[in-house]
C-alpha cells in the first residue's frame, strides 16, 4: 500500500491562505473587543478607587472631630466608670455570699456542739 500523496497546488495553497486570514481576522477582532472592555473595567476600577478615597477621607474627618471634641476619651472614662461601678458589685455580693456561708457553718457548728453537750 503505498501512502497516497497529496498535491499543494497553488490553488490549494491560495485557499488555506484565505482561510487563515480569515481566522486571525476574527482574533484581531477578538482581541480588539477584549481590549475596548478591559478599558471599560480599568475606569470602573479607577471611579471605585476615587470613591474608597472620599470614603477614607470622611472617616478621617469623623476622627478628627470626635478627637478635637473629646468624645473617645469621655466614652473611654464613662466606660471605666462603668467598669469599676461593676467590679465594686461583684466584690460585695461575692463578700455577702461568703460572710453568709461562714454565718451558716458557725450556727450548724454551735447548733452541734449545744445538742451533744
């Protein structure tokens, strides 16, 4: 059997040429489509980044304003306050709780001691 050779005529050849052409016309066209949206997206991207940039902006603006009021630092004594308010509750139920348990073991002590006795 022998391979069946095939023929590049110039016909042939012309005809491939077109459609490759035809091909990479298409990519051109493609890449071209890609790009005119990349650009859309980079200026999307740029308007994002104006905005975060404003919102930083404002919030640094707040800061200042409640530093030069002196808010944080009346919230941070208000909440201090409140904090030690909370710890002299805790020690003096802990402390009521306690001197009754001791209250209690005497009596049951005593109690024991005056009915063996």
């Amino acid at each position: 059997m022998e391979a069946v050779k095939e023929k590049w005529t110039d016909e042939r050849l012309d005809d491939m040429n077109g459609r490759m052409g035809e091909g990479f016309d298409r990519l051109d066209k493609d890449i071209r489509e890609v790009r005119s949206e990349t650009a859309g997206v980079r200026e999307e991207v740029a308007g994002v980044r104006g905005e975060v940039g404003g919102v930083k902006g404002e919030i640094a603006k707040v800061r200042e304003e409640m530093a030069t009021r002196g808010e944080v630092t009346e919230l941070r004594v208000e909440m201090n306050d409140r904090f030690e308010a909370m710890h002299r509750l805790i020690i003096q139920v802990g402390g009521g709780l306690f001197g009754t348990m001791v209250v209690g073991f005497l009596s049951l002590v005593v109690g024991l001691f005056l009915t063996q006795a």
